[in-house]
C-alpha cells in the first residue's frame, strides 16, 4: 500500500513528499515533533501532546501552524489514509523556509509541517516478559531538553552505543552522577516499599506523556510516586526499573551495565503498571 504524507497543507505521496532545502529545520534543527501512539485507528492522549507541543513552540517562538482542531483534523486523516490501527502517527514543525542566517528571519515566516503515520507493532511478548537491559552513558546534550526539539544528535549517539552494546536503551547521567532520562524515553525505579522514583520536571527531562499519563493512574492505585533524581548506583539496588514511552509504553528494565536490578526480571509493581497501561491503551 502507497503511503500519504501531509506536507505544508497538501496530502502527498510519502514517496515524493519533500521540503524546501533552506528549511530551518534541515539547517539548523530549528524546530519541534511530538510522536503520538494510535490504537484501534485512534490517537491516544492527543490533548497532552497538543499541550507539549503548544509549550515546545512558545519556547521557541516558533508560530502556531494552525488551530488544535485543524490539526487534529489533519493528524487523523493522516493516520486514516494510511489505514495505521496500531502505530504512531509523527508531526513535525519548524520555522519554516528562510535565507540561511542563525537570528530568526525578519519578515514572518509561515512555520512549516510535516505529518505521517506508520503501522508498529508493540514490543513482542516475550520481550516485555523477559524485561530489557539498559547502559548509562553521559548526559551530553543541551540544558533545554524540556523543548521536544528535533535537535537529537546527542540522543542517536547514545542510542547507537546502546544498541551497539546490545541493550535497548541508555540512560543518560548527568555531571553529579544522577541519571536524567533515556534517549527516547522516561526512566523510573521502584524503591524497597513499591515507591515509585521517576526524575522531577525541569529542563534536564522531556516531560513525557506516558510520564504523566502513568503518575496519573498510580495515584489512582495508591502507588505513591516520589519524583526526585536518583543516581546510577541507586537505580542498580533498586528493587525495580522500568521505562516509559509512546512507542515502548511501560518496559521493564532488569540490568543496568550488566548489573541485574532485583531478580533480573520484572517486578510485580512493574507488571501491574504496565497491565494498567495496557487497559488505558485499549479502553480509550
Ligand atoms: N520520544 N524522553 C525523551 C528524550 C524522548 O524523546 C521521549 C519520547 C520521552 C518519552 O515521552 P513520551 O512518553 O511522550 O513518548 C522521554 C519519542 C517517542 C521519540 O523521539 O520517538
């Protein structure tokens, strides 16, 4: 099946989409994206990641491309032409097509988007029986990475030695040895008592949605959730790890730098969140 993209207004074949070469975007990462999971043909927390998205543009003065109906309009076509059930759709924007110079340009510049949805598949079964295994790696990237920029240099460097290492994620560690977030992902401990640790909002984290979403429903279940740093060496005694994505949900993690966390296999805290995301993803 052809695949649609929607570009700068207009529904294209994915094939020969294309945007301009002085987009700031390809020049200077001068823009944002937000990846949002579908389920059943349906986006899950749209409003959420509408709100991240609205912040990430104020922060960078980037305009609005258009209403939060409009693009809600346009992300669900998006994902119905191409008949995605299980998947993400991606939205990206960026300043838009300018003379290449580092100050914004002077004139209003149109920001310019970009939409597309692809099937995915959840991570297998037995992967999520069997829990992940991450590394640590030092946190190089900006002191804003609240802004979901596409600027994600320092992420796919750390995602590479990861995979490179053969785990699923790194876990990136800031300069007093706390633990900030993973490359593409939240990072979470369970204490001895079923606390669950996940790092506070501030510019060092992503304030991700399954994040929210996820302190959201363990209050509902009474699952107290602490949200400070904690540091490589905590995590390794922790009783529990896991991580938490749009396109990972919740995922166990059983080893840190080849150390087992726990049992070395997922925790009985872990399973419950993510049997309670499960529910979330299936109810909507
Ligand atoms: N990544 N931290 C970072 C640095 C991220 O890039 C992401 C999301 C998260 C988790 O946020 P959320 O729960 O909203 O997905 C945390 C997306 C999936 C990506 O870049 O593909």
């Amino acid at each position: 099946m052809s695949r649609t993209a929607y570009v700068n207004g207009s529904y294209v074949s994915h094939a020969n989409a294309h945007v301009h070469i002085e987009d700031r975007g390809y020049q200077f990462a001068d823009g944002v994206y937000e990846v949002i999971a579908v389920q059943g043909g349906r986006l899950i927390d749209s409003a959420p990641h509408h709100e991240r998205l609205e912040r990430s543009l104020d922060e960078l003065k980037i305009a609005r491309p258009m209403s939060r109906t409009a693009l809600d309009i346009v992300l669900n076509e998006t994902v119905r032409r191409n008949r995605v059930k299980e998947g993400i759709v991606y939205l990206q924007v960026t300043r838009g097509v300018a003379k290449r110079d580092h100050a914004f340009p002077k004139t209003s510049v149109r920001p310019a988007i970009v939409v597309t949805a692809r099937p995915m598949k959840a991570h297998a079964p037995e992967v999520i029986s069997k829990g992940v295994s991450v590394i640590t790696t030092p946190d190089i990237r900006w002191s804003r990475c609240d802004i979901k920029s596409v600027s994600l240099l320092p992420n796919c460097l750390a995602k590479q030695l990861a995979k490179d290492a053969g785990a699923f994620e790194a876990w990136q560690v800031d300069q007093d040895g706390f633990i900030t977030e993973g490359t593409s992902t939240n990072a979470w401990i369970v204490d001895e008592h079923g606390n669950l640790i996940t790092r506070q909002l501030e510019n060092a984290i992503l304030s991700g949605i399954t994040r929210l979403v996820l302190i959201d429903f363990a209050h509902q279940h009474q699952i107290a959730v602490i949200e400070r740093k904690f540091s490589v060496s905590e995590a390794v005694a922790a009783s529990e790890a896991f991580l938490t994505s749009t396109t990972s949900f919740v995922m166990p993690v059983v080893a840190i730098d080849g150390r087992q966390i726990g049992e070395g296999i997922p925790g009985p805290t872990t399973e419950k969140l993510r049997e309670i995301y499960d529910k979330h993803l299936n109810a909507e």
